[in-house]
C-alpha cells in the first residue's frame, strides 16, 4: 500500500490544488473540507500523515491536533495555515504538529516537506532496538524482555541502549562512562558498576545474563560468551 495522506482544508482551490498534486507524485490522497468530518476520516482510517489547515469552519486545527495526540496517535502533522508569526509557530508546534507551512506556498516546497515527515515517519517505526527476546523502544522508551516490561530508571535506559547499538564489542569502563554520563571517568567511581548491577538483576529476572564483564577490558553485551 502507498503512502496516505488526508488533507483537511476548507478553501476548495486549496485542497484541489493539494489533491491533485499529491496524486500526480503517486500519493493516495483524501481530502475533508470541514474539521468534524476530518476527525472522522482520522479516526476511522489509517493514515500517513496529515496535512492539516488551521482556520476551519467548525473546529480549528490545534484542537484536533491536540484531540490526536491526547488520545496517543503520532500520525504526523503538517499545519497549513495563513498565520506566519513566531508565536503561532511555536504555538501549533507545541500543540504537537511536527512541521508548519504558511500559505502560499510553492507546491514544491509541500511537496519537499511530505517527502521528509515521511522520512522521519519511517525511521520512527524502526526506532525499536531489540537484541533476542529483548526490545527497546526509543520513542516510548518502553523496554521488554520475553514480553515482560522492565521498570528501568532514566540512566539504567541509557546504559541499556548504549550496549543494545553495540552488541558484540568489547566496551571500556571509560567508554561507556563518559558517554553514558558525560563526564570523565576518574576510574575510582562504582558509579557504573552500581548501575550495571541493578541493570542485571532487572534483565535477568526473565532470561539469562546479557551484560558480561570482559575482564580487564570492560563488558560486552551478548547472550551467549560467558568470559567470567
Ligand atoms: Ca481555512
């Protein structure tokens, strides 16, 4: 299936214009003229992402943004909208659109900015790190190991996906503290061994060691090498 992007718009020429173009680049494309009957098609089908004008007759485009993300759905935003000052900007970003165009806009530029919210919108769903029964989901920061979610502190997270994008490789304590940490390591601090302890037992209450000290060298995330 390709890619499905729903526009809501109300100024007809506008969403024509959109439409068509969208569709001549191979796009599947719907449009809604009115924000109730765009919350419906939101909510009712799955899309790609959404371009979304801000000045609609019935209810704006920051309340359905923000209706959207309360109820969990990352479906990619783009807020169309006359409005050009900063602080609308800002507004409609923190509402929780991921990109802003202003009207008028060349057909080229909207054509650029889907192209890259697409982009983001793929790499986003392969933003899962997961090493055998183990996931670490990079958005939601939700961690798993043989379906059962772990209780992991900020940095215990940290020291976790730090070892999962380097499975295999022998890792120093230095490494791994200044880049966990930022800070220097002085080579005296447990501070990472205590951390490396609690992050064990945790993994461990539901499959075998993960993290093995290599010694005289540092740790190594795998399954299998039993160094100790
Ligand atoms: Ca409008």
């Amino acid at each position: 299936m390709g890619v499905r992007i729903l526009v809501v718009e109300d100024e007809i020429e506008i969403a024509d214009f959109i439409v068509r173009g969208l569709r001549e680049e191979g796009f599947t494309v719907e449009s809604k003229l009115n924000g109730t009957d765009g919350w419906h098609a939101m909510q009712t089908e799955p899309w790609d992402l959404i371009l979304l004008d801000w000045w609609l007759p019935d209810e704006d485009g920051i309340t359905l943004i923000h209706r959207l993300r309360e109820a969990g759905d990352l479906t990619p935003i783009m807020l169309l909208t006359a409005r050009d000052a900063v602080s609308d900007r800002v507004k409609g970003l923190d509402a929780g659109a991921d990109d802003y165009l202003c009207k008028p806009f060349a057909f080229e530029e909207l054509l650029a900015r889907v192209r890259s919210l697409n982009r983001r919108k793929d790499q986003r769903s392969a933003m899962v790190l997961s090493y055998y029964d183990l996931t670490a989901d990079i958005s939601t920061h939700r961690v798993e190991r043989a379906g059962q979610r772990l209780d992991l502190t900020a940095k215990e997270y940290s020291l976790l996906t730090f070892f999962m994008r380097r499975t295999g490789e022998v890792l120093s304590r230095t490494r791994i503290y200044e880049q966990v940490w930022d800070q220097r390591y002085d080579g005296i601090s447990n501070t990472l061994e205590v951390h490396i302890k609690e992050l064990r037992r945790k993994l461990e209450m539901h499959g075998d060691r993960l993290i093995q000290t290599v010694r005289g060298q540092g740790y190594l995330f795998d399954k299998s090498e039993q160094t100790e």
